[in-house]
C-alpha cells in the first residue's frame, strides 16, 4: 500500500526567546555586532593587498626547456629566483 509517511514537525531552532516576537528578537541580540554582510569579514582574509607599482603582473614568456627544468629542479619558489635574476641583470645592465 502506497501511504505517504509523514513525522510530527518538528522545533527548527532551539533559541531562549521566541523568533515571532520582534521585542524578544531586539533584547537577544541588543550586544552583539551588527554587521550588514560577510562581504566585510572576508576582506580581512588573506594577504594584505599590495600596492599598485609593487603587484606583479602575469606574462607568456617562451624560456628554453633546459632553462626552465633547471629553474624547477630547484624546488618551489623557482618562479621568485627567476624575477630576482631577471632584476639583478637589469640593475647590472644599468
């Protein structure tokens, strides 16, 4: 027999006030901090931004395959030692 089963429903929330009373709602919450979305507790995540002249920007660049294997075969961080490279000739050339 096809019977739909059903529960007796069920308290959704436990909470010391009642969620109708808008009285009751205020006087829960009266010391917390209000905030108006979590737009302004995730801009605290992370790294601090950097400024414009000090951001790096994202290139193609075509390296020899030997050149680039050596570079990895250093472990992380190859990308960096590339740049400070890359530096260290322009400071040179100047």
């Amino acid at each position: 027999m096809n019977v739909k089963r059903t529960t007796a429903r069920t308290r959704q929330a436990d909470v010391p006030y009642d969620p109708k009373s808008k009285a009751d709602t205020e006087k829960f919450w009266e010391g917390s901090t209000a905030h108006h979305g979590v737009a302004e507790l995730r801009a605290r995540r992370g790294r601090p931004a950097k400024a414009v002249e000090n951001r790096k920007e994202q290139i193609s660049l075509r390296v020899d395959k030997d050149v680039l294997e050596w570079y990895r075969a250093q472990g992380a961080g190859w990308q960096t030692r590339m740049n400070a490279v890359l530096k260290a000739f322009r400071d040179a050339a100047v």
